[in-house]
C-alpha cells in the first residue's frame, strides 16, 4: 500500500492531532488496503522546522507547521502574521479559501511543496506579568516571538522587546520573568502552561496563529488518479472538522484559563484595541513590499461581509 | 610540518567555536538584562555554532581518544584477534560515515537546488549547514587513517580508556587510605597513545 | 524482526570497543537501509537537527567548560578544602554535602547530566583527597545527579505536562516529597555505608580555621549564588545560566586566583607597592589578560578539555536521537505499549509492568522521547483505572531518573565518565549499589501515591 507519514508537533488531544486521526480513519475506510496512514505526534518524528525538509525529501508525506515556518520559503505568507489584519476568525476563514488564499497554497510550489489547506488554531492574544491595556504598557518589556520578522517588528514599533528563545526555554523565561510575556492562542497559552506563569492575559485577537497542510508536490501529483481525489475529500472533510473542533476548544480553553484564576484575562475596550491596531499599523507598511499591497488588501477585505 | 600546523588550527577552531557558542549565550543575558535588548539572529548563530562544534570537533576527538566506548570484552582477547575485531570495527565505523557523507551530499544538494536561506542570517541553508558533509569527510579520512595503523601494526583497538588499567589504579586507591591524585590533575594531561599518531 | 535486528547490532558494535556514538549510529543506519523505506538524507537530516535544534543541551558544553576552569584552576581545590573544613568532622560529611550541593543545584536545573558535571567535577577530586574511594564517589554523585529531573524545576515534567495537559506547577509539586525522600535515602545510606566502611573523619579544625577557608573559598561558593541568583533573580534561564558561570568560572581562576593563564605568579599586590600603584597596574594587567587568554597555553588547554567531553556527549546523544528516531519510526514502542494496554491488567500489575516496560525504554531513548512517546499511550489507561495522572508522571520521571543510570545510553554515566577519566564499566560499577537504592524508592513512589500527590493536593 501507499504509505501517508502524517508528522505533528502537538499532542493528540488537540485539533491538530484529532484532524489527523479522524483523516487517518477516513482513508481506512474508504481506502482500505491501499492506502496507509501513520501519524507521529509531539514532534515524535521531525520538529516543525525540520519536517518541510523531510517532506521535501519524501520521508513524511504530510505535516501541518504553524503559517509562519513558511516564511523562509516564501515571503507572501507573511501575511498571516501582520498584526490587526484580521477581524475575527471569520475573517481569516474568509481569505483563506477566497482566490487570493488558495493561490497561496499552490505558491509552495517551486520550492517541491503543495499546500492542502489551512487549519485553524485561533486569534492570538498577549500575555505578560502586569497588565497590559495600552500600547504605553508593552513599552519596554521583554516578549517572546516566533521566528519571524513580522512578529518581531510588531513589538518594535510599541518600544518592545521581541526576544527570540526556543519553545524549551519559553516557561522558564516566563516563569523567572526573565521574560515579560509572549503572544499565543489561547488553546497554546492553556496546553503550553504560560496562563500558570503569567499574571495577566489580555484579549487582543491582534493577529492569527493558523497552520497549513502541506505535502510534497512529487508525492501528490505521483498519487494514481482513482486516489487522489479520495485522498484529497478526506483530507478536506478532516480539516473541516479539525476547524469546528478548533474553535470550540479556543472558546473552551479560554473558559478553563478564566476559570482556573492563575491568570487575569482583561477585556479590551474598542477604543483600546483601536490604539493598539494604530500602533501597531507601520508594521503593514514595513513589510508591504515583501507580501505585495494587493494581497494585504484582499486579506483587508475578507473583513466585511458581502 | 603542515600537519603540525593543520592540528594547531584544527585544535583552535574548535576552542573558538565553543568559547564563541558560550560568549554569544552570555552575551545575550547581558543585553538583555543590562541593557533590555538583543538581536534575533543569536539564537540560530549559538545553536549552528553548537553544530559545528560537534560535527567538526568529532573527527579530532577520535584522534585524541575523547570517546568513550565499552572495551571490557576485546580486551580478554590476544593482541592479534583484537586487532581483527577492531578492523571491523572501523570498518563498520567507514559504513556509517559513507552513508551520512552520500546522505548529506544529497540532502545539502536539494536545499541548494531550493534555495533555502536561513531564518535570521543572510546565508544560504546548505551553506550554514555544510558542515554536515565537512564533519564526516573528516571523521572517515580519521578512520582510514586509524585503519591504516591497525594494519601496519601500530595499535590493535580504539584506544580508549584503558579499563584494566583504571581498575587497577581503583585496587591500589581502595587498598591506601592515603589520599591520592586528584583526577582533576589527569583531566588536562591525558593524551592518548593514539593521539600522537593519527 | 526489525526490534531484534537494532538491539542486536547495537550490542555487537559496542562491544567491539568502538566509540558508543558510533555504535549507535551504526546499528540506527543499518536497520534503516534494511527495513525501513527512508532515505539516507533523511538520517543526515535527523543528526542535523539532533545537534543544532536543542538549546537545552547547550548546557552540557558550558557547564562542563565552567567545572573545568574550577577544577583546574585550584578554585576547587579550595571550596574542598572549605567543605571539609566544615563537614569534615562527620563521618561521610562531605559525602552528604555533595548530595545536598546536588539536590541544591538540581532545584535550579532542569537536567540531570548538566547537575552532575556541574557538581561533580568538584566534589569527586574533593571526596577523593579526603579519602574516599573514587567510586564511592562517581556513584554518589551519578544518582544524586539524576535528582535534577525529580526536583523541580525540570525539563522532563514540562515535557510530561505539555503531552498530558496535567498543570506544570502541580507537576512540579509533586516532584518535591520525592525528591526530597530521594535525596534523604540517599544521604542515610552514605552515612551507614561511611560508617561500615569507616571513612575518615578529621577533627574538627576550629572555628577560625573554617571561616579562613571560607574566605578563601568565598569566590569559588560564589559561583553557586551566582547561578542560582541569576536563574531565581529572573536574569536567565538555567542553560544561559550554564554560560554566565562558564565566564565567572574563566574569570575567577585566570583573574581572580591566578592560578594559570597569563596573571600566574602575578600577585596581586607585591610587597612595599603603593594601593593606587597596585590599582593602575591590575587594571592594566587584567585589560591586557583578557585578549592574552586566548593565547594562552594553559587556558586552551583547560577550554580544549572541555570542549573533548562536551563533544563526546553531545555526538553520543546526537546519535542516540537518531537511534529513537529508528524505534519511532518503526513503531517499536508504540507496539510494546499497545500490547500492555490490551492485556487489561488490574492497577497494580499495570504500574508493574508500567515500569518493567520504562525501565526497558530508559535503557535506549533519552528521557523527553520516551515520555512524549509513552505519555500519551499509557495516560489514558491509567486515567481509566483510577490512576492519578499526577502520579504516573512522577513514576515516569523516578523510572527516567533510573535510565540515566542504565547502559547503554546513560547520560550521567557519560558525564561521570568523562568528569573521572574512567571507563564506562568502571562508571556503572561504581554507580550499581546506588542503583538499588533507586529501584526501592521507585516501588515507594509507585505504590504508596500520597508521596507523590500529598503536596498537591493539599494546595488545591
Ligand atoms: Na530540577
Ligand atoms: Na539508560
């Protein structure tokens, strides 16, 4: 049979790791005895910066990175990462699957990489060890950011700190306060621990933190054609459902966090979040040319509905 | 005389690499402690350093017997049965440097071919990454070099630290309660036999 | 077929004295090209990232290159002296001391590897000078060392934490009792075992003499403030703070005691100098020092030793990531845990062959893997038959505690090993007895579960 090495970074537990098994038990029924799906969680088999590499060379068939391992690859998904870009989730739905986001999927190409889909995580949110309900209070603490140089521009232009550290060290930093904050979902911020070690979290939804499902081109276009598209309505139905579980664990998890009162989670009034989105805007500017001001302008619009 | 001259640089390439790996790190907590900053690339500079370190650093560690194996066995054996067993032994050693050489140049070779550049300094991946490739060709121009004494006779086995000889070190110590020398003296005088040879 | 193919390869390789790096490396290689369908680029692939992407382990380099500078600059020469000055009078004092500068430094790191070259570079020479055997030493230290993934904070429960979605501060509470117990076993046992033995103790030297040698000491002692000032202080995390005091470490034996580099018989202040004269020509000196250390011959020796055993360890590790990534791959503990989980034990027997099957684990795969592969598999079973997730993180951890001690891949034993200059067999030896030890306190931590969860259920 054909073998799918589906490789992930998260537990099983999450909407990640239940997409995969729920994909993984689709293609066993629909599939049986030709197609084989294995999947390896928590970064069993390659971290997420290695596994582009390893799918590359054809030793995972799928993986799903956070949206920002791709900058390396190809500057225009920076995007993702610009800070008040997004309303709400609806939103970044509504580009993702618009023609401006599924021309992003197929953009991976030249470098032997297709992209299957998008797959949510939610809206970011701060954290920090005092509370932040201004622009002025993020000015000189230290926040740990992903690699990317969208994310590390965000805090620069509100006289923050960006510091990068690997995810190891994130608790203890954070812990110790050797480290101010961090900017993550808020399922990351609950399975991750930070709301344990972080006084205050306020509800920014300032930017998304989504993962894309890539597999290698050869791989894909070497599928047999009676299989393929199985393959691929599997894959959709499991993203569709990896989404819906996404966003009930995003609400549920803010809800365990509030709950578990480690944590303080401020509510930003409109007026405030204005000023954090006019602070934050140069960012768009800064990086306009890289992404290309016409898809900045087309994620704007999947703000309003039509 | 080169290669006297190429052990000197070898040597301090890589002192530097790992005084370089611990001067960025400290570095790193003084900017941003005392001086609330930093620079993003230092992440990824200290931890390519620490690759480099180890992957060029290994080659020289088996000339000068830093690696530590288990010898308890081919040591009940006459020298010339030992010699054999470590002629295979290096042999299997050249296998598994063969297939990471042929597995690095391939590997190294698509990431040139996509042009992958590194996340926070202006480098080609493969370039950063090459030492990959380097680390091994040096460690299987080791081993030849080790096979080739085996051969002529010079030593019979990996050289490492000599187990028979420790334990016998360890009865006397247990046997005196006078206090002897401190390992601590051993650690900065310890060239293997092997060492000056390779 | 694949399992027996690895192990026995393993075995055979390494008992052709090879470097066990390369052991590891040959037997992962083979069973690839033989069974598996990955590509050779992806074994490249993997020793890549095995050796550039885990910060963590940064700390073993820069904690060994720290001990060194101690132990060859005569600073440990002199806080040994101020421990027996102080601890010298009880039978196995200093014994029991180093376990405590073990459990103390163990508080503060999150590794165990990095706990033991950290200590032990010091207080092995030092138990040895005052008559200890080198074994009784190495063993001490080694399983005290392995107290730095049981006493929080540590690595491994994070890991456990994040696969289980358990609180990481309960975690971390849990581990305290245990710890704690460990390191009271620990430092009985030592005191009957000096006891029987009858290990010197020396009279006690007198108060004067014991605050001299504290201040002679007191820039040595102040290594262990600073490291657990500038983790605590929120300055850094504990692998920077592996680094500040690999510097501190430099400074304080080529500047501040002067036994080697380029100040050597410089003293500080010649006799009939002037205070200021003194003052310009230090500042003067020690400006000038700094760009000569790095030519000088008995500072690169010093940083070249460091850097052999820290590349040794962190290539065998290398490789022995590799050699998971194999089993990983392969499905081979996947298979084993799914077996144990079939066969519907009751939960007494489950936490038995729980540990049989961790023990087995710890024997080949470094503690993160093993619990990222084995958390999620026997979590839930465990959840089903009443078992605390609390708990069976703790049994995890102690079980990952023992593999740090079992051959093949044992990193303390490495760490002693390369801070002893001793074989790998000799290492186990010494560190057998201990192992016992262990084992009992691991069937406490098992069935008695109120050590484990005493702490955090009362704070909840
Ligand atoms: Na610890
Ligand atoms: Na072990």
């Amino acid at each position: 049979p054909i073998e799918i090495k589906f490789s992930h970074v998260v537990a099983e537990n999450t909407p990640k790791g239940k997409m995969a098994i729920r994909f993984k038990k689709l293609i066993e029924q629909r599939l049986p005895g030709k197609v084989k799906v294995s999947v390896f969680p928590n970064a069993q088999l390659f971290n997420d910066d290695k596994v582009l590499e390893a799918i590359i060379l054809g030793d995972v068939q799928l993986a799903a990175p956070s949206l920002s391992k791709l900058e390396t690859y190809t500057k225009k998904f920076q995007v993702f990462d610009l800070p008040f870009l997004f309303d709400d989730m609806q939103a970044v739905e509504r580009f993702q699957q618009s023609e401006e986001g599924q021309k992003l999927l197929t953009s991976l190409e030249s470098k032997g990489l297709t992209g299957l889909g998008y797959l949510h995580n939610g809206m970011k949110q701060l954290s920090a060890n005092e509370p932040l309900y201004d622009p002025a209070d993020a000015k000189g603490k230290k926040f740990r950011v992903m690699a990317s140089d969208v994310l590390a521009a965000q805090f620069q232009v509100v006289n923050a700190n960006p510091v990068k550290k690997p995810f190891s060290e994130v608790f203890t930093l954070l812990q110790t306060k050797a480290i101010d904050g961090q900017e993550n979902t808020w399922s990351n911020i609950y399975s991750k621990k930070f709301f344990e070690v972080q006084s205050h979290i306020t509800e920014t939804d300032h930017g998304v933190l989504d993962y894309i499902v890539v597999t290698s081109k050869e791989f894909w276009a070497g599928l047999p054609s009676d299989i393929r598209p199985v393959v691929e309505k599997s894959l959709q139905e499991a993203i569709t459902f990896g989404n819906q579980v996404a966003l009930q664990k995003d609400e549920q998890d803010k809800q365990a966090i509030i709950a578990s009162k480690k944590s303080t989670v401020i509510e930003l009034t409109s007026s405030q979040r204005q000023q954090w989105k006019q602070a934050m805007a140069p960012v768009w500017k800064e990086f306009q040319d890289e992404i290309g001001a016409d898809l900045i302008e087309a994620a704007q619009k999947a703000n309003q509905i039509n | 005389m080169i290669r006297h001259y190429l052990a000197i640089v070898e040597a301090a390439i890589i002192r530097l690499l790992l005084v370089g790996m611990t001067l960025l790190v400290f570095l790193e907590v003084i900017l941003r402690f005392v001086f609330n900053t930093g620079w993003l690339w230092m992440e990824e500079v200290t931890l390519y350093l620490g690759a480099w370190f180890v992957l060029f650093g290994v080659s020289y560690g088996l000339k000068v017997g830093a690696h530590i194996g288990v010898d308890a066995l081919v040591r009940l054996f006459p020298s010339g049965v030992r010699r054999w067993i470590s002629v295979f032994a290096v042999l299997g050693c050249l296998f598994y440097c063969g297939v990471l050489l042929y597995g690095s140049w391939i590997y190294l070779g698509k990431l040139k071919l996509i042009g992958l550049t590194m996340e926070d300094v202006p480098l080609p991946k493969w370039q950063g990454m090459s030492i990959l490739f380097g680390g091994f060709v040096l460690l299987a121009l080791r081993l030849m070099s080790l096979l080739w004494m085996l051969f002529s006779r010079q030593v019979d086995g990996f050289e490492l630290l000599d187990e028979a000889e420790e334990s016998l070190a360890l009865a006397q110590e247990e046997t005196k309660s006078t206090p002897k020398e401190s390992p601590e003296v051993r650690m900065s005088s310890d060239v293997s036999p092997i060492g000056s040879k390779l | 077929m694949t399992t027996a193919t690895l192990f026995l390869l393993l075995l055979l390789c390494m008992l052709t004295g090879m470097p066990i790096a390369l052991a590891l490396g040959i037997a992962s290689v083979s069973t690839i090209l033989l069974f598996s369908n990955d590509s050779l680029a992806s074994i490249a692939l993997k020793i890549f990232e095995s050796t550039s992407s885990h910060y963590t382990l940064l700390a073993i380099p820069f904690f060994i290159l720290s001990s060194v500078f101690l132990s060859t600059g005569g600073v440990a020469k002199r806080l040994i002296n101020f421990a027996v000055a102080g601890v010298g009078h009880v039978r196995g004092g200093l014994a029991m001391a180093s376990v405590v500068a073990c459990m103390l430094f163990a508080a503060v790191s999150g590794s165990s590897p990095a706990t033991v070259a950290a200590i032990g570079s010091i207080v092995i020479a030092g138990m040895v000078r005052s008559g200890y055997s080198q074994s009784f030493a190495a063993g001490v230290i080694a399983n005290a060392g392995t107290l730095g993934i049981l006493i929080p904070p540590s690595i491994v429960m994070l890991v456990y934490a994040a696969a289980t979605e358990v609180s990481a501060t309960r975690m971390f509470m849990a581990g305290l009792i245990p710890g704690l117990l460990m390191g009271g076993i620990l430092l009985v046992a030592i005191y009957l075992f000096a006891r029987k033995r009858r290990y010197p103790s020396q009279p006690f030297p007198g108060w004067r003499i014991l605050v001299k040698t504290g201040l002679i000491a007191a820039g040595g002692l102040f290594l262990i403030v600073l490291v657990l000032g500038v983790i605590y202080g929120g300055i850094a995390s504990p692998t920077e703070a592996a680094a500040v005091a690999a510097i501190y470490a430099f400074l304080i034996a080529v500047i501040g005691y002067r036994d080697m580099g380029p100040l050597r018989d410089t003293p500080w202040h010649y006799q009939g100098e002037s205070v200021v004269r003194a003052v310009c020509r230090n500042f003067w000196q020690i400006t000038w020092a700094i760009p000569r250390s790095f030519f000088d011959r008995e500072v690169n020796n010093v940083v070249m030793d460091a850097a052999k055993v820290s590349l040794m360890l962190l290539f065998i590790i290398a490789n022995a990531m590799l050699f998971a990534h194999v089993l990983t791959t392969e499905r081979i503990p996947h298979a084993i845990a799914e077996t144990i989980v079939s066969m519907g034990l009751p939960p007494w027997a489950f936490l038995l062959v729980v540990n049989l099957l961790l023990l087995a684990a710890g024997n080949f795969m470094e503690p993160s893997a093993i619990v990222l592969i084995m958390a999620p598999i026997l979590f839930p079973i465990a959840t089903q038959l009443g078992i605390d997730p609390i708990h069976l993180g703790i049994i995890m951890v102690v079980n990952m505690e023992i593999g740090m001690l079992t051959p093949p891949v044992g990193l303390n034993l490495f760490v002693t090993a390369g801070i002893t200059q001793q074989s790998i067999g000799w290492v186990i030896k010494a560190a057998l007895p201990w192992l016992g030890l262990l084992l009992i306190f691991l069937g406490l931590v098992t069935y008695i579960p109120a050590i484990s969860l005493f702490l955090p259920d009362l704070l909840n």
